[in-house]
C-alpha cells in the first residue's frame, strides 16, 4: 500500500473515531434530555395532583429542589391581603419553617422590576439585586433564573432557582423547560386558591366578611383537639351588640347594617392571626382565643369592649350613635378533660353564653366570666 493510500485511510479512521466520539456525545446528552423531561413531567404530574394549597407549595420548595439538584430555591408570592398566608396557617403550615418561602405583602421583600417583570431572567447572581430573594441561603451563588408567575396579565409570584455553577443558568439558553414549570405551578396555584376562595364563600358572613357560624363551628373542634394536644388553654368569648334592636327601630335597619359592619371591623383589628372571629348570628360575634388563658382573655374582652364604647359611628343627619357591648368569657382548659370534643365545646359555648347573660344583667356594657374553667 502506497503513503497516500495509508494517509487517506488514517485520516478516515481519525474521522470515524471523531464521528463516534460526537456521536456517543450527543446519545448521552439526548439520553439526560429525555431523563430531564421525564423528571419535569413527573413532577408536574405531582403539582396538578396535589390537594390543597400546602401540599402545592411543599412539592414547589421541597420536592423539585430535591429532584433536579438545586442549589438554591424561593417562591416569592404576591399577597398584599394576607390571603395566602392565612390559608397556609389554617392549613397547619408553620410559616416559619419554611424560609424558601416568601411573600410580598406591600411590597416589602422583592424591589424594582425584579417582581413586575413579566419575563424570565437567567444569568449571572447579583448580590444588590437579588440577595433578598435567597437571604434564606448561606452559601455565594454564581447564577440563578428567575421565573415569573403570570396569569392573565398580572404577576402573582416569582419562582426563582440559583445556582453554584456560573454556567447553569444563562442569559438566552434553556428557558424552555423552566417556561413551562413556571406556567404549571401558575395554573395550580391558581386553581388551589380559587377552590380555598370557593370553599370559604360557604363560610364568610355576607354582611360583615367575617366568618360565620358554620365555620365557627368547625373550628372550635379543631382548636379544642389543638388544645388537647398541646396542652394548652382555649378561651372564648361571646359578644352582644347593647340595644340593638332599639337601634333599628329608631335609626332603621340600613343604620343597624352599618353598626354590624362597624363593630365588625373594629372587633377584627384587635384579632392576632391565632384568633377566629366570627359573626355568630344576628348581633352576636364569637371569638376563639388560642392558648389564651382566663386573665389574658378578661383583659382582652375589656379592651374590646372599651374600644367599642370609645367609638362613634356618624349618621347621615350628622349625629353620632354611641355603641356599647357586653362580653362573657369563658376558658377550657382540655389536657384533662373527661369529655369528649363535642361535649367540651358545647360546655365551653355555655360557659361564655351564660357570662354574656350575667353581663346584660348587669347593666350591660360589661365584662362578666365564667365562674370556673370548663375542664370538668
């Protein structure tokens, strides 16, 4: 053979091995695509799956994480009413134990476009921009991805992914898969608040947008089962609108709306998260005071009462309405209780309506207490 003959058939033989090479190359990386889709498809299966608001977001801050090697993770939530929050902790989430989670409430976490922006950002990890969004995360982060929560033009949150590796995350590449988780935990999110939205319609007081009876009634069990647990005391207080019928027999039932609405939020403003408010029927309002004992709940019913008495509620004739309201209390103290649930509760709902009818014999305008803990 001659050297040209052995020449070309090196060069061949160089090409082919060059040819397998890339070849072996692009297998393997079509072989971690299709695993990747597969993770991605698994994971949204999970998300479209998952029951309630709680579980949507652990499979977001927990699971994917966990999956897809992430170095770092936030969920940012848009939530200027609380909303989400309150659902979370009626859930039984410890907000607390979750710092991958965040919420803007007035727009106090994130600042600028970085929340506004309707378009996903890759690149490189910029201390003054996006520190907030991983102050949760310890170690430096060389890249992070951004990605919008949008749905029907506003943005409702912001998923953001941060990484160790300067490469992983960059400017133009790779948004496709990322595009499409965000816009799935968009739709999940969405549709788990509007069944929550749903489901509390059948629970909100038309009125006064408090809660009402039924779900006062729903969650004295599950605080009394709380209490229990925790050993823990429960109070509850039963409030009465003073006069209220002479109210709208004088000033006519448009003004007694108004005073509902009125004691309503004036009541609500005083409430810690841990508290359920409840308009109980007509000019009754029920409280649940969580791991409340009997003075604190007594000092709590006077300030409420004191409040009450030092508002006015302005008429259309340009006089005032002078409201007062009279309050029984009553606590439960179940770590050692001999009843069942249902029987502590009704005990307790006594207790509180038989204090509340020992203060309007009184004169009204008082704050009257059981005789003894509800624990027997």
């Amino acid at each position: 053979m001659d050297r040209m003959a052995v020449h070309i058939m090196h060069d061949t033989n160089s090409d082919t091995r060059t040819l397998q090479r890339n070849m072996r190359v692009l297998i393997d990386e079509a072989r971690r695509n299709e695993d990747k889709y597969q993770r991605f498809q698994s994971l949204e299966l999970l998300l479209l799956g998952s029951h309630n608001l709680s579980e949507l977001i652990r499979m977001v801050i927990m699971q994917y994480p966990q999956d897809f090697e992430l170095d770092a993770i936030s969920l940012v939530l848009d939530d200027p009413h609380y909303e989400i929050r309150t659902i979370l902790e009626d859930e039984g989430v410890d907000i607390k134990q979750y710092p991958q989670l965040r919420f803007n409430e007035n727009n106090n976490v994130v600042q600028n476009d970085l929340f506004t922006s309707h378009e996903p950002e890759l690149g490189a990890y910029k201390t003054n921009l996006h520190s907030k969004l991983f102050s949760h995360h310890n170690k430096s982060l060389n890249s992070i991805a951004r990605l919008p929560l949008v749905r029907q033009e506003r943005v409702i949150g912001c998923l953001n992914l941060g990484s160790h590796d300067d490469k992983r995350y960059i400017s133009g590449t790779g948004t496709e898969l990322l595009q499409r988780l965000s816009a799935i935990i968009t739709i999940c999110l969405e549709n788990t608040l509007n069944l929550e939205r749903l489901k509390r319609t059948g629970l909100t007081d038309a009125l006064t947008s408090l809660n009402n009876r039924r779900f006062f009634d729903q969650r004295i069990i599950e605080e009394i089962e709380r209490s229990r647990r925790n050993s823990q005391p429960l109070s509850c207080l039963f409030i009465d609108i003073d006069f209220f019928k002479r109210i709208n027999d004088e000033h006519g039932h448009t003004v007694g709306d108004k005073v509902l609405q009125q004691v309503a939020k004036l009541l609500d403003s005083h409430m810690r998260r841990s508290d359920v408010l409840a308009r109980f029927g007509g000019e009754e309002f029920a409280i649940l005071l969580c791991n409340t004992a009997a003075d604190t709940a007594e000092e709590t019913a006077e300030r409420l009462r004191s409040a009450v008495e030092s508002n006015k509620i302005l008429l259309s004739n340009d006089t005032n309405l002078n409201l007062t309201i009279s309050i029984g209390v009553a606590t439960a103290y179940s770590a050692h209780s001999v009843l069942n649930i249902d029987q502590q509760s009704e005990r307790l709902l006594a207790a509180a309506d038989e204090a509340l009818y020992e203060a309007k014999q009184k004169g009204r305008n008082k704050v009257c207490s059981a005789k003894k803990p509800t624990n027997a």
